[in-house]
C-alpha cells in the first residue's frame, strides 16, 4: 500500500515552503516517525517525518524546490513480508575471517633478538620506530630505555660533508637578446573581480517582500526622543546579584522597555490596534515582539500577555527566544501574532535608525545603542548614559501628537521607573 508524503500544515498565512534537503533517498528504508525532509518557509525550518514504516518509493519534488501545503512530496510504500510484518532488510552476509598464520619465531643474530629490543623500548618510541623504518635495537639509549626522541636522533639524516665546489668550465659569449615587447598594465586588483550569484532563502525573500509591503500600504512616519539611562542602571547595578540568585537570570534593559512599552500602550490604545478593512481593531491584550537577528534572518518571536509577566518572566522568555533562534528551535507558534514589536539595534552598535513597521501591527519601538552624552541638568552640563529612541508608526490611525506623547510615556517610566510600579 502506498501513502503520500505532503507538505503539512504550515501555520498562520504561511502557504508555501521550500525543499531544503532530503533525509532518505529512494529505496531506503523508514521507520515510523523518521524525518524524511526539511522544508525552510519564511519563518522557520521545519521536518516532516513519516507516519509510519515503509520504504521511500519515489521523490516528488528536489532539494530548492517550492511547494505549497497539500502537495505531495513523495511516495511512501509499505514493506512487509507476507504476514503483515515490516519486512526486515536482509544483511550482508559476513566474509569469513581468515584464520591468522602463526609467525615463525625469529632467530637472533649479531644485532640481537627483537624480543630484547622490545623490552628497552618505549612504545610511543615503538610506534616512531616503526614510522620511520629504524631498527630499535640499532639505537642507542640516552637512559636505560630507547625513547621517542632517540628514535628520532637515529633518524635524522647525517649532516652532508661540504664538498669543495668544482671548477666551472668557461662559457661561450650568448648572442644578445631580442627586446621585448613592454606589456600592458593590468588593472589593480582585477583577478579578484569575481561575482557569485545565491538564491534567496524563503526567510530572506520573505522579509524582502514584506517590508516593501509595509512601505507601500502604511503611511509610515517616525518620531525620536532621547532617555537617560542613569537611574535603570543604577537601579540594575544595586539589585542585580539579588535578582540573578532569586530568578536565576539577570535583569537586562530589555525587560524594562517590555513594562513601559506596556505602560504607554494601555495610555495610547489605538497603537496596540490595527485596521481591518475600514474597522480599527484595538486589542485589549499586550502580546509583545521582540525582534532577534538569527543567522537565516530576522525573527520575531512574541511574549504572551507580557503585561502579566513579572520582569523574571520577560528576561527568561528574551533569553529563551534568543538561545532557541539561533540553534533554529523556534516554532511557528512561538511567531504568531503580536500586537507591538520592540527591536534593538543597539546591541549591534546603532546610535539611530528608522525601524519598519511589522504589518498588520501599527507601531515598532526601536532601541540604540547607550552612549555617554553631555547633557543639560538643572543648568548644569553632566555626562549622563543617553540613549535615542525611535517609534515608527501607521500615521493612518495614530497621530503625531499620540506618537510624540507615547515616546514621551516611554521616557518618563525608564527615567523614573517607579512610575512603572505606581501605575500597576
């Protein structure tokens, strides 16, 4: 009986996929539940395995093929032996060993007995020995027992006597040579003018496409502000040994955006919506995207209801999402939805930059890189560790004053993070 192999389910409004690379090849045999395919889609890598025992009859489709759920990759047929059993693939008979020849005892001569050699010998000199073709029982001992490096004084070729130099004989006079034609310079560097072509990955050619379409369906605009790190940090500095030793992670600046992202959000509603048709949709809930740079491309995995989460909570799903991006373990659920993206281009180094909307969601927040700055204080000018904060936003719905102001929210909980506690 044979069974279809097809592309499953791939999640929400993913349709299609790409063959990356074949596990079995036809003719082989499969156990219930092997991986027989990955498949790469925008998101993520995934494999497909087969529902039960069999042998892959046929592939449908190649490695670097697209194909779209529902297809059929390829042919499973059942392998049985007549009594409803999976047959057993025959073994190769084993070659029957050749019985050992006894060695013939050697007989000592003047050199002495290989036996005696032996048992003067170190083994690693043994083995040398033997690499280099010399006769233990020709080298002589610097301790009692023939080590590797006497081996190797045995092997070293003997210094070659200087020889006085023969008289050379009188050459006859060459005729002239013909001059020759100057060449033509070549272009600095012109070997290395090479170019190579590469496929995109369905990931890459996804976010390709998908931040063009954020351009050309949103009207997108960016507001900037600036905060002052001092007081998160200090706040850090003091309590981070406690907090690492209760929760067993440390508090990053991550989780603090998380909250006040959280905070502005419930304050401006219409940026945790979106549009649907000509209907605003304004989410009651905070599900928050944190964008990870992972090695096939940008992700972004989603916090659940991180307004319920306690900052322990926020730092163990960030670290968990990041660990699990880069050895490609995130799954489809892990990306579904999200009401809000934060992405931080600061720990690449970023002082600012214009972060693009994650449709259908409405607003990104984009951190950068802390830096100290001289700043005015009370009319004083201090360093203080600033950083430059972005919004991005669908100016269809949201305002420039609500952007401004929601900045201005985000400001105001890091610089005095007991707002945070204050407003619950």
């Amino acid at each position: 009986m044979s069974t279809n192999i097809v592309v499953p389910e791939l999640g929400e409004s993913v349709v299609e996929a790409r063959v990356a690379k074949w596990l079995k090849k036809p003719g082989d045999s499969v156990s219930a539940g092997e991986p027989l395919v990955e498949l790469e889609t925008e998101k993520i890598d995934l494999e497909v395995s087969a529902d039960r025992a069999g042998v892959l009859a046929n592939i449908k489709h190649q490695e670097g093929a697209d194909v779209k759920v529902g297809e059929v990759l390829a042919v499973l047929e059942e392998s049985t032996n007549g009594s409803g059993k999976a047959a057993q693939v025959p073994k190769v008979p084993e070659v029957p060993k050749v019985p050992k020849v006894p060695k013939v005892p050697e007989v000592q001569g003047a050199q002495g007995a290989k036996g005696a050699a032996d048992k003067k010998a170190t083994p690693t000199a043994k083995n040398v020995a033997k690499a280099h073709d010399v006769k233990l029982d020709a080298v002589e001992s610097s301790s009692g027992r023939v080590t590797k490096q006497d081996v190797l004084k045995a092997a070293a070729p003997a210094p070659a006597q200087a020889k006085a130099p023969a008289p050379e004989a009188p050459q006859a006079p060459q005729a002239p040579k013909a001059p020759q034609a100057p060449k033509a310079p070549q272009a600095p560097g012109s070997s290395e003018r090479s170019e190579r072509r590469e496929r995109m990955t369905k990931r890459r050619a996804t976010i390709a496409r998908r931040l063009v379409e954020a351009q050309h369906t949103a009207a997108m605009l960016t507001t900037f502000n600036e905060v002052d790190m001092s007081a998160v940090m200090a706040l850090r500095e003091r309590r981070k040994e406690a907090f690492t030793k209760k929760h067993g992670v440390g508090v990053g600046i991550a989780s603090f955006f998380v909250k006040a992202a959280i905070g502005a959000l419930k304050a401006f509603p219409q940026i945790n919506a979106e549009i649907q048709g000509d209907e605003i949709v304004f989410k009651n809930y905070y599900d928050i995207g944190m964008a990870v740079g992972a090695e096939g491309g940008l992700v972004v995995p989603v916090i659940r209801d991180a307004d319920r989460l306690s900052f322990a909570g926020i730092e163990l799903s960030i670290r968990d999402f990041a660990k699990r991006a880069q050895d490609g373990s995130l799954t489809l659920d892990d990306l579904k939805g999200g009401t809000f993206t934060i992405t931080n281009g600061g720990v690449f180094g970023s002082l600012m930059s214009t972060p693009i909307l994650n449709p259908p969601q409405v607003g990104i927040l984009g951190l950068h890189k802390i830096a100290d700055r001289a700043v005015a204080v009370n009319g004083q000018v201090v360093i203080r560790p600033m950083m430059y904060v972005a919004l991005s936003y669908d100016h269809r719905i949201v305002d420039g004053r609500e952007a401004v102001q929601f900045l201005v929210k985000i400001k105001d909980y890091i610089e005095d993070p007991a707002w945070m506690l204050l407003e619950g």
